[in-house]
C-alpha cells in the first residue's frame, strides 16, 4: 500500500483529489494544507508527498529553502519520502524551485487524474515521473536570467520591503541591494523596480 500526503491550499480541492486517488486499491492518501504539512508528514511517514506549487504559501516555504525540511520530516529517520508537484507549465519559477528541492515528480495541473496516479506509482518505486505537457516549461525555467540571490531580493521588494529593510535582512549593505536592483532591471528588461516586480511575478520567478 503506498501511503500518500496531499499538501494543497483549496480544502475542497485537496478533499476532492484525495477522494478519487484513495479510491486506487493500493494508495492511502491523506490531505492537509501547507500549514499543516510537516506535522502531518512526520505522523505519517508517508513514501509519496504530493505539492501544489501554485499556493502561495507552498511557494513561499520553497523560495526560503523549506521544501527540503518538509521532506526531511516525510521522510523520518532511514525513510524515503518522494516529492511530486503539481505545476503549472506558463509558470516557470515554480517548477525551476521545485526541480531545485529535487522533486522527483512533475505532473501538469492540467493532467487528467488518472496521470497523476501513474506518477504517484512511479514516484513510489523511487523513479522519476516528468509530465510530457511539461517539456517547453522546464526550458523557460533554465531560462531564468536572475540568481538565486536576484531572486531574494527581488522577492522581498514585492512584498514591499524598502531597500534599508532588505539589507538588514539579508545582512547587506544598501549599497549592494541596490546594485543587485540595477542588475535585476537589466536583466527582466524592465523599465524600473516595479516593473521588474511585475514581470518576474508574471513568469512566477517570484
């Protein structure tokens, strides 16, 4: 029997797939939001953790390096969790964190279900699972101009910390932050900040 976690934000949505997978003679499958999803996945061991990488929150946890301490948890001492994300092919930013927490299964959200459960079977026998559908969207992810360090800067402007507020939490200087602001503009093309803001949130970088 595999034993399954499904971390999704929409309580109807996650009760509504946890229904159809549990309804599979060989998957047990468990729900909670993202909240709850390290409490959850250390009780119950699970061998598949599967991730929506459209919840804010979700995300969030993967943009500060989280999604390898929520598998930790799953995982448990000696165990073998496998993370399997539910991803969106025009949003690329998502899928490079993903691939980043080493996810070893990538299903389109637009899949139908019976997709899914193939992926979780194979994702449970320690194997990768990549969505056909998904092929253009992993090229746009290595296509993301910005660092890891781009990224976390301009993560914490839009969600409006000032440039001082910025440097003490990333222990910087101003001056640096905004030398990696200039730097950002240039490389998403963008006109000023905010638009760099924009654009990157578009392409779900940030």
């Amino acid at each position: 029997m595999i034993r399954l976690l499904l971390v999704h934000e929409s309580g109807l949505l996650r009760s509504a797939l946890a229904s159809v997978i549990g309804a599979e003679p060989d998957i047990e499958a468990a729900a909670c939001s993202w909240r709850d999803a390290r409490s959850r996945a250390r009780f119950l061991q699970p061998q598949v953790c599967v991730v929506d990488t459209d919840s804010p929150a979700a995300d969030k946890a993967a943009r500060k390096g989280e999604w390898g301490k929520f598998v930790a948890s799953a995982s448990g001492e000696g165990g073998d969790c496998g993370l399997l994300v539910l991803v969106n092919s025009e949003r690329p930013g998502p899928l490079r964190r993903a691939h980043e927490a080493r996810a070893l299964g990538y299903v389109d959200k637009d899949a139908p279900p019976q997709r899914l459960i193939e992926a979780i079977r194979q994702v449970a026998k320690k194997e990768r699972y990549v969505d056909d559908a998904l092929g253009y969207g992993f090229l746009q992810a290595a296509k993301i101009p910005l660092t890891e360090r781009e990224l976390g800067v301009l993560s914490l402007a839009a969600d409006g910390a000032s440039i001082p507020e910025i440097a003490r939490t990333l222990h910087l200087s101003t001056g640096t932050i905004r030398n990696y602001l200039a730097a950002i503009t240039r490389k998403t093309g963008a006109r000023n900040r905010v638009d760099a803001i924009r654009i990157s949130q578009c392409e779900g970088w940030v």
